[in-house]
C-alpha cells in the first residue's frame, strides 16, 4: 500500500497568513488523484487526529481542475501567530509532514 | 471597447533577483504597467514591528535600479506594493531613500505617488468599540491593550487608492501595505477591464514567475489583460506556463483554492478556464468577481514582546539523548532557582527545541526513530535582552553539566560548535493585529502624496 509522499507529486505546506498553514497535495493523474480522495484514511478526522486538532478545524478541499487536493488548518505553533515566541516553523513550509506516511489504499 | 493593457510583474519579491534579459524582454513588449511586489508577513511579525525590511537595502537597489531607469526611460508607470517588505512608515521611507539615489544617479524625472498604509491606533479602537473588526481565520480576539501595545498597524491597501495615485498623474507609486493584487489589477480595472479577471490575473503575477515552469519568484511574468481573457507568460525564453503550473499558482498560500478574497469583493474562479495557447502563454476566462457589500481592510499590527537569546548545541552521548525531557525539567528548575525575585516578576519564557528528534513538528511528530545525534536550540525571551542573556547564560550552564541518573559522560552534555557560544537575538515581536475593519472610503484611509523627483 503506497503511502500519500510517495503517490503525491507535490506535497507542501506554507502559511495561509500568520494564523493558518495550507497543506496542497497534487497528484501527476486524475487516477492517483481519485485514488488517494477515495481512501478510507483520507479524513478530516484523521487529518484532525494527527494535526491534533478538532475535525471542524480541517477544511478538505478537492480540486478536480489540477489534480490536487488543499487543506488548510490552524497554525499549530506560536504563542500568537507565526514568528511569535516559541513557533517552530515561521513560514510554515515544513508541517506537511504528519500527512506524509498517510497510507493509501 | 478595452483595449489591451500588457503588464510585467518584474520579480515576486524586490530584491530576490530576476534576469536581465527577462527584463528587457519586458520593455520590448511595450507594457502599460511594470511593477513588484516587496512585502510579505510570511517571515513573521518582526519586520512590521520593527519597521525594518527582511530583504536588504543592497539588494533593493540592486533589482530597482536596472528596473526604474528603464520603466521610466520608456514611459512605463511603476509601482512598488508593500514598500520596504512589511508597507509601516520606516519601511517606505527605506524604499523612498533607494529610490530617490537612483533618480539622482540616473537622472531620472518623474510625478511619484506615495501612499502610505499605516492605520491610527485610535481608528482601530473606535472601530473595535463600534464592533467594526473580526478576526481573520484562525486568528485570536483583539483588544484595546493589544492595538496600544502595536509598534505599528497597518492596513493592506487595495485598488482603489492606486486608481486615485494613476488619476492624479503619478508616473511611479510607492505605496505601504498593499493587497498583493492591488499592485498590478488596479491599472486594468481603472481602464475599465473587468475586475474578476484583473485580479485573478493580479493573484498569479505577484509571486513574478513561480507560476512558470521551471518555477521562479525570481523572474519576470507578462500579463495581458484582454476583454472577456488574460494571458500569462514567462518574459525568460527557457519557461513556460502549463494550464497546470498557473491553475496550481492560484492555490498558492490560499486558504480557499476558489474564492480570491479581496477588500472589494471575492474573486470565483470556480468557472475559469485555463488553456495553452503557445508554448510558453496560458489563457485564462471565467473568472467571476462578486462584489462585497461593505468593504472591509485588513490590518496588520506588530507588538514587541521581549528580546531573545539563544544558543545552538548538539549532543551524541546515547544517555544524554535519551534523557532530553529529563535534563530539561532539571535547567528549568535550577534557572527558576538561580534567578532573583525582580527577575521571576519581569517574567521569562524558557524555550527548547531538539534537531533531529522534532524540531520541526513537536509533539506532532510520528517518527520514533531513536537519533544517533540531536541538535539542541536553546531559547530564552524576557522583557529586556539583559534578563534574556542572563536566562539563557543559566539554561546553557545548567544544560551542560546536568546530572542525570544512568550519566557516564560526565564532563559535558552538549558539544557547542561556537565561541561565544550565546547569541542575543534582539527584538521578539507577534501579531498583535490581523483582522478585518469595515471602512468607508478606501482613499481617505489610504490618501495619496504627489512629489515631482
């Protein structure tokens, strides 16, 4: 079962703002596209458990056009906001990494 | 009917670089409009708070002056949006010194626009008192305190005020904070091209060629606005656009793939259509704009927190490595222990971050892999940089010869790679402000200055 990193083309994350981090996955084909919208880990709740986050935090949205699917979250580090005391990541082009052993069926 | 209006989007930051030949690849394409964009928050607070720019001053005059001179020896109006990288007053004062050095070194003449973003403190509170601010997503709640405590706020300038800087005659407009669209869709939309396509057009020039493939923020884009589509095109011979690279740029640092949100109203481009029409240019139709019913800014404001010193040690002791949780409760006690009482009210925030095991993702981290070595990033905050060195000077000594149960290397936990091995951070600032404020009149909070150079 390939994971999401190795069936994405692009996996990336960036700050959507200093309060937000947007996490875009794009995949090479509408097939690997569809195959990694359709499996049974690919969840808001599971995006949640791992980000540990609430699932209403996580918005999962698909972009047929590009092949490519966006979510966006809040920023997990920080004590207020991006570069704040205690942030770990200012531009936030790093935190996609909890997607990427995401298992795909 | 509209006629057509060429735009060069010179690079996606001023002071990255772009290359020549893309530039005057630009000019040889007679544009209406040439401009960049020079400001982001993406590096974090500390530029706005302290008015200073990320992007060095050599390097903004390094990608001006080739740029200026020759947008205005042709003609060709020019704009800087977020002038000086975070649009607060020092910050364009920066970008108006380069600027005016170039004019005298190459005796450039022009009408200048400038126009400044920062928003008064007290606006922001009556307005917050009038329940005229949100929160953007995600962002915390504002107070009156927090507005007080701003070193500056400003408000992101959208087309309008650009429009009235073209109207007044200005040749070259450095304005403040600005909506990254703003820079390069108000010239269309002031000669009367349809806004929803302006901007989303404007969306994919800002970061300059990252929409190209190979991609670049470093190099040039044209942008031709025509009736009912736009095209884009890489301005260096060797990119191209793909209906892919430039669909896939308008997600870019977007929290919503489809709805642009702009103080005017919101781009859908949920309908556009994006096609190849030669090997390097992508067409784009459909993109819808939605007028909002009130317009609203968004403010950006920078509040300083403390000043921070750090050091950078690593460790590739077994035992040291695999008591990092049981060392750092240890320096956190012995610094609370060794500071004075004035020092525990001042206050101070001791921070540890472990290279290799999750520096990057914390507690957020999957991976269980145990390390061979750690490096050991050792932050202290406090209310002045003295208090700050002083806890980290603790924190590093205490670090170093912690004793802990099951130790065999006993001269030294960490191995430091420098001396002096603490360094003084300066300055912490957060966002104090980034919220939206129901405004008016656009031009009246963002009014333009006209000077002759």
């Amino acid at each position: 079962m390939p994971q999401l990193g190795d069936l994405a083309s692009v996996i990336r994350s960036k700050n959507a703002g200093p309060f937000q981090v947007t996490i875009d996955i794009m995949f090479a084909n509408a097939g690997d596209y569809a195959r990694a919208l359709r499996a049974p880990s690919f969840t808001a709740a599971e995006i949640a458990r791992r980000y540990r986050i609430a699932e209403d935090e996580v918005a999962l949205i698909p972009f047929a056009r590009v092949h490519a699917i966006k979510i966006t979250i809040p920023r997990r580090w920080g004590s207020r906001g991006s570069g704040s005391a205690a942030d770990r990541d200012v531009y936030g082009a790093q935190q996609h990494g909890p997607l990427v052993d995401l298992e795909i069926a | 009917m509209t006629s057509e209006a060429r735009i060069v989007a010179v690079n996606g930051m001023l002071g990255y670089g772009y290359e020549l030949d893309s530039l005057q690849a630009g000019i040889a394409a007679r544009p209406h409009l040439m401009g960049c964009d020079a400001g982001s928050t993406d590096p974090g607070p500390y530029y706005l708070g302290s008015g200073k720019s990320l992007v060095r001053a050599d390097q903004i005059y390094r990608d001006l002056k080739p740029a200026l001179t020759a947008a205005v020896r042709n003609r060709v109006p020019f704009v800087i949006g977020s002038a000086g990288f975070a649009g607060a007053k020092p910050n364009i004062e920066l970008t108006l010194e380069i600027v005016r050095q170039i004019c005298r070194e190459e005796d450039l003449h022009f009408k200048l626009g400038v126009i400044r973003s920062d928003v008064n403190k007290q606006a922001v509170i009556a307005a917050l008192a009038a329940g005229e601010i949100e929160p953007m997503p995600g962002a915390p709640g504002l107070t009156r305190e927090l507005v007080e405590q701003s070193a500056h706020i400003v408000g992101q300038i959208g087309t309008e005020p650009y429009i009235a800087a073209f109207e007044q005659g200005a040749e070259v407009v450095i304005a403040g904070r600005s909506c990254d669209t703003a820079i390069y869709a108000a010239l269309p939309i002031w000669r009367g091209h349809d806004p929803g396509l302006a901007l989303h057009m404007a969306k994919i020039m800002e970061c300059g060629a990252q929409c190209g493939i190979p991609l670049a923020p470093n190099d040039c884009l044209l942008g031709s606005m025509h009736k009912d589509h736009f095209l884009v095109r890489p301005l260096a011979a060797h990119r191209v656009c793909t209906p892919e690279s430039v669909a896939a740029h308008t997600m870019y640092e977007q929290g919503n793939p489809f709805l642009l949100y702009e103080p005017e109203g919101i781009v859908d481009i949920r309908e556009a259509d994006f096609t190849q029409v030669d090997r390097q240019t992508v067409r784009v139709s459909g993109s819808r704009f939605e007028p909002s019913p009130a317009l609203k800014i968004k403010l950006e404001g920078a509040r300083r927190i403390g000043a921070r010193a750090f050091t950078i040690a690593g460790a590739r002791d077994r035992h040291v490595i695999e008591n990092l949780d049981v060392i750092e409760r240890a320096v956190n006690d012995a610094v609370r222990r060794n500071l004075n009482a004035q020092a525990l009210r001042d206050g101070y925030q001791l921070h540890f971050r472990y290279y290799g095991k999750n520096g990057v993702l914390g507690e957020l981290e999957p991976s269980v892999v145990a390390p061979a070595e750690v490096g050991i990033l050792i932050e202290a905050i406090a209310p002045t940089q003295s208090l700050a060195s002083y806890v980290l000077s603790l924190a590093r000594s205490s670090y170093l010869h912690c004793p802990f149960d099951g130790r065999k290397a006993t001269a030294g936990n960490l191995a430091f790679p420098f001396s002096p091995s603490d360094f003084e951070g300066g300055d912490v600032y957060d966002f104090s402000v980034y919220h939206l404020m129901k405004v008016k009149d656009q031009n009246a909070l963002f009014p333009v200055e006209l000077e002759t150079i």
